[in-house]
C-alpha cells in the first residue's frame, strides 16, 4: 500500500486515524502498531517474517549490550554492538546488493527467498540509530512495544523521514493529538500529494517520453533533465510532506525532510536542504564519529569521501549512484577548501544558478541505468550524439509546467501563506480550506483516471 | 568468564538464535525459488505436450494485454493459449520473468483475470465454473510462473516442473 493510491486515502487513512481518535488512550501504542502492521503485510506479508527477526535481533542486541554495560564490561559491550550493526549491515547487503556483486562477476541474478522488504534502508538506518544511541547512552533499551512502533511505524517505513531512535524517544514522550496538529497534518498531507500527483506525474510525462527515445535533441535532453530534477524533488518531498502529515494526524511530530533545496547556494547548502534526515543521520553516526572537521582539512576531505560513497552505496545498487555520490563529494571537498572563498565574491543568484546546474547533471548518474547511459546523455545535453526533432514540441507543451514547478520550487508561496496565517485573516481560513478540498478532490481524481506510479525513493 | 551472568547468556542465545533462524528461513526460501535456465522454448514445448490445446488459440501481445492487463514488454517470454470460443474455459499461461520482484504483479494479474473468468460463468456454465473452480493450477517457481485451467492441469504443472 502507498500514501498515493485510492485504497489508502479513502480506506487506511480515515479508517485508521478515526479509530485511533476514539480509542482509549492506554491501547494507542498498541493500536498504532495493529495498524502498522496491516499497513506492511497489505504490501506483503512476508515483510513481517524480516522485521520481527530484525526487531526481535536488535531488542536483544540492546539488552546484551546494556547488561555488559552496567557490569563494567566496555570490551564486550562494543563487540555485541558491532556484531549487531554487522548483522544488520549483513541483511541490508544481502537484499539489496547481492545481485549487484554478481552481476560484477557476470552471475545470473539470485532468489532472495523473500521479496526485497518495504523500506529495507530505512529500517536499517532506523536499527543503526538505535544500536548507537543505546550503546552511547543517549538513550536506554525502550520497552519492547515502544521499539517495535519505533522500526514499523507505517508514515515513516517505507522511505523516512529518518527519524534517530533518540528523536523518536522525545515523540513518545510529547504525543499530542490536537485540532491544530491535526489540521496541519491533513494540510501537509494534501500538500504532498498534490506535489506527487499534479506535478510529479505531470513531470514524469515529459521525462520518460525524452529518457526513453532513440535519439534526443540537445534541447530535448535540457528538458528532460529539467523534468527529472523537478520531478524528483516534488516526488520525493510530496511523499516527505504526506509522512510528515500523517504523523502528526497521529500525534507525532516528526522532523522537515526538505527546505528549497534548489534555492542552495553551494552544495553543502544543498545538501543541509536536500533529504535532511539522511544528512543528518550520515553526520550523526558516519561524520562526526570519524572526526567530523576537526581534525585538519586532509581527514576532513576523507570524511567527507567516506559520508559521499556511503550516500551513492545506499541509494542504490549500481556504479552510477557510486558515481553521483562521489561528484556531490568532489564538490563540496572543493567548496571546504577553495571554492567557497572564491564564490563568495560572485552574486548570490549567480551562485544558486550555478549550484541548480551542478546538481541537474548529477541527477543525469542519478536517473541513468548504466554510466554508458550516463554518458550518452550528458552527450546529447552538449550537442553530442544528437538527433530527433521533437525539442520545440517538448518545449510548448511543458514549458508552462516546468515554470510552475520552478516557481513552487521557491519559498515564496510558503512565506505568503505564512505572512497570511500570521496576520490571522479570519476570512481567510474558509478560503484556505475550500482551496486544500479543491486540490485533494483534483488529486483523487488523478488517482482513479491515472495508471498508479509509485514513489521515486520507494526503490531506494 | 568474568561476570558472564545467566542474563547475558540468555540474551546472547536467544538474539543469535533469531539470527540463525532468519537465516534458514531465508536459505529455505531460496532453495524453494530457484531460478531455472531452462529457454522458455523448452517448457512451453514440454506443458503444450502434456494437455490437449484443442479449444485453445495461440495467444500474442495484445491478447495478453487484453486478458491480464500486463504489457509482454516487461517479461523475459510469454507463452499463452486462451479459449476459441467464449463458451469455454481452458486456458494456458507461461510467463518467465526478467525480474524475481515481478512474481506478485504476474499473480495478481492471474487472480484477477481468474476472479473475471469465474464471474463471467458463475450461474449458467457449470462445467466450465467446475473447471475454473476445480481444474487451475498456480504454480510460481522462481523466474517461471505456470497458469493453467484444463482438466489435465496436474499433469501439466508436472511437465513444467519437470521442465525447469
């Protein structure tokens, strides 16, 4: 089941958030697990024989490791916390990389046995965190259920926000089921799947006609381009937008996964911008644990080499992620130590403009099957390779589009709302609220007439 | 051991046997969805010999787009045979998939295009409900998935195991 198809928002969602509003408040844990559950083996079942092997492995991981702890047993403590993470590393590695490594030494893909469970990377991240945080003493090992919410819990599992076990803590501690919270969650619900559904869809139109020809005109490859980095963006913070919507339906805030990334005006700007919470997870358990920058500009550079292969790794098992990440690292290891002092002189929208263009190209890696793909593409963006004539169609078609999309991309219409909201326009409230119905109505619709398309970082 | 307490023990056994039990969960799996190398050619030569194909047509493309909603495009191979006539039942489907992700997609298309079939005689065509009802056969072995209505469907799921 995903947040954009017709059985979750006119049959989970309001069945799910009625009943947690009614029942008593003891069973809500308890209730809000039930529904997790249902909301996993909806996709498939057998995704619960994995996370309660993994949860069941990481409780007692916990336990052993906090036990050691207290006895005064530092050595055995950190032996059980590495051979827990390693454990979990194991199984992300297993299902998601396995058949990469054999395609490297030309074997024929394996059976896994199960299917590649929902969210694998992100309940990884999620297990790592606590491990960590438990070991470090940030936190003690939760009560069992506390936990299970904590890895299953259905706004967040299937692609983040990634929420640190330590935050998640802090939520459990100030659930708060207000008219307020409750109306910004289905606000920032609707938002995000007005995002996913009248402009990401409209965008992946006009990327998969370009991405998926023969030959592509120069203009066309800009276009396509252009498409994809919108598209993903207004994908990917839509599903963010409509996790974090759901959370807070339920009481739960959790933390802003996207600020107008591509008003970035380097690429370490970019990157505090752009998926937040895997930012923050790559600094909390990657970064600073290996020195972070204070340690002189040559292991920071390192650092950073290790935090940017980790973030291409991650997202997917193929070089060309490898290769995206490793130019985002070539960029912001020239920002650390020369670039910036140099870009600070130039105009900041000069600046932004350029960081939108370096990380258009890298989205080229990004969406590419192959490097050879890659190539080729980045090819036709420069004129090389070049052929068709569909350019001028392409353009006319979808210019008024992309200029929305690059214009919703902005912070503007977010700081009118806000200016609005602030100055407490009572006759506003009404309209605000007819406008939200309109575009869930319009996205409904799109749901039932559109072929469904699941979420970008669903895959991931 | 230095203050190795039974609780430590207890924790140690039981999180490693977790671990040891996914991992065999996992191998048994696998053992049972192996992906077989055998060309599309051979299985289908060998289930079309097990059964009579008498009431069935060959299939294409646009054919099994129209009966299972899926686009041939996506699958390693398609073989299917489907009813002459709309008075009968009998039907064969052999997909073998590019991806072992796709086996829930391809099942779901049978489902349903069987949950159609059974609606569309349901109340005036006994035999061929009973066949529907009572003669298919589902059969998902890792990259191959074997769809069959047919009053031999046991023999045909023999050969295409046999075949892989």
């Amino acid at each position: 089941m995903a947040f954009n198809q017709l059985i979750f928002v006119c049959l989970f969602l309001p069945i799910s958030a009625l009943l947690y509003r009614v029942i008593p408040q003891k069973a809500k844990k308890g209730y809000l697990i039930f529904a997790s559950l249902v909301f996993i083996a909806w996709g498939n079942i057998s995704d619960l024989i994995y996370l309660f092997a993994v949860i069941l492995f990481n409780f007692f991981t916990a336990k052993q490791m906090q036990r050691f702890k207290n006895d005064g047993q530092a050595k055995a403590a950190r032996f059980v916390l590495i051979s827990g993470l390693a454990a979990d590393i194991a199984f992300l590695a297993y299902f998601k990389y396995f058949n990469f490594f054999r395609s490297i030494f030309g074997l024929s893909k394996a059976s896994f046995g199960l299917a590649v469970p929902i969210g694998i990377s992100f309940v990884t991240f999620s297990l790592i965190s606590f491990l960590c945080d438990v070991y470090r003493e940030k936190e003690d090992v939760p009560r069992f259920f506390d936990f299970v919410l904590y890895i299953t819990f259905f706004p967040k599992i299937t692609s983040g926000p990634i929420v640190s076990y330590n935050e998640f803590m802090r939520m459990l501690e100030n659930v708060s089921i207000t008219r307020q919270n409750v109306n910004l969650g289905i606000e920032q619900f609707i938002t995000g799947l007005a995002k996913k559904m009248l402009l990401a869809g409209n965008l992946s139109i006009l990327f998969t006609a370009i991405s998926t020809a023969g030959q592509r005109t120069a203009l066309e490859a800009w276009l396509g381009a252009l498409g994809y980095t919108f598209m993903l963006y207004f994908d990917f913070s839509g599903y963010s937008d409509m996790a974090i919507g759901l959370g807070k339906l339920f009481g739960y805030t959790m933390p802003q996964n996207f600020d107008h990334p591509y008003t970035a005006v380097n690429i370490g700007d970019f990157w505090r911008k752009w998926h937040i919470s895997l930012g923050a997870f790559f600094k909390n358990y990657v970064y600073i644990p290996l020195g972070g920058n204070r340690k002189g500009d040559k292991r920071t550079v390192f650092n950073l080499f290790v935090v940017f292969l980790l973030t291409g790794i991650w997202h997917g098992a193929n070089f060309t992620f490898i290769v995206w990440g490793l130019y985002h690292f070539v960029f912001n290891a020239a920002e650390r130590l020369f670039l910036d002092k140099v870009m600070n002189k130039v105009p900041k929208i000069v600046r932004r403009c350029l960081t939108f263009f370096v990380v258009m190209i890298g989205w080229v890696f990004f969406f590419s099957d192959s490097l050879k793909d890659a190539f080729v593409y980045l090819g036709n963006m420069f004129g090389i390779g070049t052929g068709g004539s569909a350019g001028g169609y392409y353009l006319f078609s979808f210019i008024i589009l992309l200029l929305i999309a690059a214009f919703l991309s902005l912070p503007v219409l977010r700081n009118v709302i806000n200016n609005i909201k602030r100055q407490k326009y009572t006759h506003y409230f009404p309209v605000h609220a007819i406008i939200m119905v309109v575009i869930f109505l319009l996205c409904v619709a799109c749901m039932v007439s559109d072929t469904y398309t699941s979420f970008l970082y669903a895959a991931f | 051991m230095k203050n190795l307490t039974s609780k430590n023990i207890i924790f140690g056994v039981l999180r490693w046997g977790i671990f040891l039990a996914f991992v065999v969960v996992l191998i048994v799996f696998a053992s049972q969805n192996k992906i077989s190398k055998a060309p599309m050619k051979e299985v289908s030569s060998a289930v079309s010999k097990s059964i009579d194909l008498k009431k069935m047509q060959k299939g294409n493309d646009s054919s099994f787009k129209r009966l299972y909603g899926l686009d041939s495009a996506e699958f390693e191979s398609v073989f299917l045979y489907w009813p002459k006539s709309n008075m009968d039942a009998e039907e064969l489907l052999i997909v073998q998939l590019k991806e072992i992700d796709q086996q829930q997609q391809v099942k779901d298309a049978i489902e349903a295009r069987l949950a159609t079939q059974k609606k569309s005689f349901d109340g005036y065509g006994v035999e061929q409900y009973a066949l529907l009802t009572d003669s298919s056969v589902v059969d998902v072995q890792g990259n191959y998935i074997l769809f069959v209505v047919h009053k031999d469907c046991s023999k045909a799921d023999a050969a295409f195991r046999e075949a892989l």
